[in-house]
C-alpha cells in the first residue's frame, strides 16, 4: 500500500485540564485533498499547528514520508517541515514590506534566493494567482481582502512545498471570491503535485477543494469519509454540523 504522506497515530494534547485532542487517528495520502471540519474548539488550529512545530503534543506519533517528526533531531524535524507551505487564515501578510517582499519572505529567510531575484520571482508567483505585476510593489494595506488572500495563496507556494495547509481559506470572503480561492488552491495544489489539509467551516469550501474530509469531536475524529459525502452523511454529529442543526449530539454550552 502507498504510505501516507502524514500519519498520525494517537495524538494527544491538553492545555491544563482541557483535553484538546485526546488520541487523534489521521491518514493523508499522497497527492490528495484533505478537509477537516468540527466545531469551534474541536481541536481543528491544534491540530495543524502540532503538525508545523507550533504546538508540542502531550504524546502521539507525526510522520511525515514515514518519519516521525516528534522523535527525529531539530534538525531533521525542520527539514522534514520545510516542506510545508501554510496559508494562513487572515493571511498574516507583513504590514510593513511590499508585497513582493511578503511573496518571498520565505525564500529570503532561508537564503534561497539572492535579494536581486525575489521580485522577479514574486511577480511571477503573483501571475500564477491571478495578479498583475503591479502589484508586486503595493503594500498589503493598499489591497482587498480577496486581493490579500491571494498574495498570501502565493507566499504559500513560492517554494513549491510538497504539503500545503489552510486555516479557513475562504473566511472574510463573498461566495463568488471564495470560489475564485477555492479555484486557484485546487489548481495550484495540482500544478505543485502537492498534498494539501485545509481547515474549513465552509461546506461548499470542503468540497471543491478537498477529495477526503475528517471531522473532529471531542478531541478525535468521529469520522472520515469523500468530501463530497459531508452532506449526506447519515452519521448524526456529520449531519448536524454539516447542515448547521441546533438540535442533535452536538451540545453548545450557553450561558444563561
């Protein structure tokens, strides 16, 4: 069988006495799509996080092309991480550096490109997402939020990551323009051959960009399944979140 691009294997991690995740199970193969959904505080940004090194979990296994990163040396850990492209979900753009800047904030930090190239990289990332090469020059306060979404889309791909991740990629966002995202992530992921995970709380989101989908509840995944399954899946807290009911096994805690 192909071996997962990341395996997850009884991942745990508590934060005092809250558990957030509590023994999560989670294949992503190679080359494909992987949406997570769940409520807030269901472990989703934990999750993601434990994975690119901003969390450390309590226990549990991350491997990544069959290496477990919790266990390997800083420096291999880093480069088995290097991998990743993220996209983040407010796009985390640096208020003070020109777009062109902000593209290829990675590829600078790591010495990957002279500072006499990186503009002509950007503007060539940029076209990529459907931005002209004027852009490149303006600073992220001087674009729309749709416009933003895709400078950050491009800094995500500006190194050609073998993995991707997004945190709400489409939040912020009209339908129309986050069909246009949605659009542009599906064929950069394809383009790069990449392996992507996106967070998402957008049903219409997870579908046009994820090919499985995986739901988080109380700290593990209750359920795995084809994206395009996630609203006519018969299982009841699927069914319940999907469909946005306030009545079923999820219980919000309200104050009253």
């Amino acid at each position: 069988m192909t071996q997962p691009k990341i395996r997850i294997r009884g991942l745990k991690k508590a934060f005092g006495d809250k558990k957030v995740l509590d023994g999560i199970d989670l294949d992503v193969m190679p080359g494909t799509g992987m949406v997570v959904i769940g409520g807030s505080g269901s472990g989703k940004s934990v999750l993601i996080k434990s994975i690119i090194g901003l969390v450390t979990p309590d226990s549990g296994v991350i491997e990544i092309d069959g290496e477990d990163v919790l266990k390997a040396s800083r420096g291999r850990a880093h480069e088995l991480r290097a991998q990743i492209g993220m996209l983040f979900q407010n796009g985390a753009l640096f208020d003070s550096l020109p777009v062109w800047e902000n593209v290829t904030f990675g590829l600078l930090a790591q010495k990957k490109i002279r500072r006499s190239a990186a503009r002509d990289k950007a503007i060539e990332v940029l076209a990529q997402v459907g931005l002209a090469d004027n852009v490149a020059a303006l600073s992220p306060s001087e674009l729309s939020g749709g416009m933003q979404k895709r400078v950050a889309l491009a800094r995500a791909i500006a190194s050609e990551p073998a993995i991707m991740f997004f945190d709400e990629p489409t939040t912020g966002l009209d339908p129309i323009m986050g069909a246009v995202i949605d659009e542009l992530i599906t064929d950069c992921v394809k383009r790069l051959g990449s392996t992507s995970v996106a967070i998402t709380h957008d049903m219409a989101s997870a579908q046009r960009i994820g090919d499985r989908a995986a739901m988080l509840y109380e700290g593990r995944v209750c359920w795995t399944g084809a994206a395009e399954e996630l609203l006519t899946s018969t299982d009841p807290v699927v069914d319940q979140f999907t469909h946005g009911r306030a009545h079923g096994p999820i219980k919000m805690a309200l104050r009253r």
